[in-house]
C-alpha cells in the first residue's frame, strides 16, 4: 500500500480502473493520461504499482513493449488468463476449465502453476469472426 496517494496516482489508478484486466503498455497509458500526468510520473507509478501487487507487468514473446495488466482485486489472482493476440483483451478463463487445467499439470508434470500470473495467448472469437467476415 502507497503511503500516499497523490493526485497523479489516483487519476492513473481510475484510469486502470476503467481498463481492468486489460493489457496496455506504458506508453498507451501515457497518451491517454498525457493532458493530466506526465509520462514519467506515469512510469514511476507503474513501476510501485506493480511493485505493491496491484498490476501485472507482462511481456509478450515477439513484443519488445512489456504491458500492464491491472488486476482491480483477489479475483484475478485467482484466475488464469486468456489474451487476444489480435487486440489485445484479456479475460478470466471460465473457473472450472482452469482448475481442470492446473490440477492436470500439477497431476501430470509435478508442477505447481501461479493462476495469477499465468496468461495464455491465442485469438478471441471477436477478432476470428472479424478474420471470416472479411474473407
């Protein structure tokens, strides 16, 4: 927890509150706040944030850009990942799924998966039915 809250915290913070579970860089964030918060206030409080728990930072494996994901609470902590290659959204799996899932490779591969940080990418039915229509 911060020791204070500035006014560039919390303008960020409702920012990511309008985008949770979403996954945006930096710089998007930054150009979206840019008439409000500077963009190193935008990087420093990104990097405490991430520091405190209250978003995850990931990196993609082509992109050079790491983003953010804001959690908004326990929930996601407890929930794995799917996101859109395409644009970008991310989104709970659907509880029973993930359970099946990490009981299976704990089972199988005497591995224990982090719910919370474990983000599985493909191509959302939105961006596929996008693709076919325009075939």
């Amino acid at each position: 927890m911060p020791k204070y809250m500035t006014k560039q915290r919390r303008l960020l913070t409702e920012y990511l509150m309008q985008h949770v579970d979403e996954n945006l860089s930096a710089s998007q964030i930054a150009d979206a706040l840019s008439d409000q918060i500077s963009k190193s206030a935008v990087y420093r409080n990104l990097a405490d944030m991430e520091a405190e728990g209250k978003l995850h930072r990931v990196t993609s494996g082509g992109g050079r850009e790491a983003v953010y994901r804001f959690s908004g609470g326990q929930a996601c902590s407890q929930s794995l990942h799917l996101s859109c290659k395409k644009c970008g959204k991310t989104v709970h799996m659907q509880q029973q799924t993930a359970d099946a899932l990490v009981q299976s490779v704990a089972a199988n591969n005497d591995f224990t998966v982090d719910k919370g940080e474990t983000v599985i990418y493909g191509v959302c039915a939105a961006c596929r039915n996008k693709k076919a229509s325009l075939s």
